[in-house]
C-alpha cells in the first residue's frame, strides 16, 4: 500500500493549510500605506498585577477534593453573603481553627 504524499508547496506556515495561498495573498496586497507605522508599533500598558491573593506572595494556591453537594451548598452561601468572603477566606479560616485546636 502506497503512502500518502502532499501536492501542496509554499514557503510559509499558512501556506501548508487548506486557505494558506488566499491567507499569504492577503497579506502581500497589504501595503505600508493602508497601515501607518504609529498604528502598529502603538504601545499596550502591560497588564498589571492586582492586588489579590494570587499576586500577593503571603498566599499559596492549592486544590482539595470536596464532594460536589459540599461545594455547591458552600458557593450558594458565601454569594448569599454579598460578595464578603470568597471559598479561600472559608478554607484559610477553618484550617487556622484546626491547627489551633491541636486535633
């Protein structure tokens, strides 16, 4: 049984792809012209960091399985409370209560 071969040729990545002549076509009729150079090289503000748990270098993500039933009961209660805590302030909460009871 023979192999497969690819009658498809082309320098760039696109050109492999099914649409990659109409996409490399495209992208040659565009000129400098349509596109100013100010618009492209226009600086993003670098997404800053906030000021939340996960940049905050006190806390440590970590992951826990808990019976769906649990979850669920403990999400409809803390959005009942308007937003006050989240499920990480319940978490912190109950194991600082577990290792000051010494159990």
């Amino acid at each position: 049984m023979g192999s497969l071969h690819s009658n498809r040729t082309g320098d760039s990545a696109m050109s492999s792809s099914k649409f990659g002549g109409i996409v490399d076509a495209t992208r040659a009729r565009i000129t400098q012209e349509e596109y100013p150079q100010e618009s492209r090289q226009e600086a993003k503000p670098e997404a800053k960091r906030g000021n939340g748990k996960s940049s905050n270098p006190e806390y440590k993500q970590i992951s826990a399985y808990v019976r769906k039933d649990t979850h669920r009961e403990a999400i409809k209660r803390l959005a009942d409370e308007d937003g006050k805590r989240d499920l990480s302030d319940i978490i912190e909460n109950l194991l600082n209560q577990w290792l000051k009871s010494g159990i």
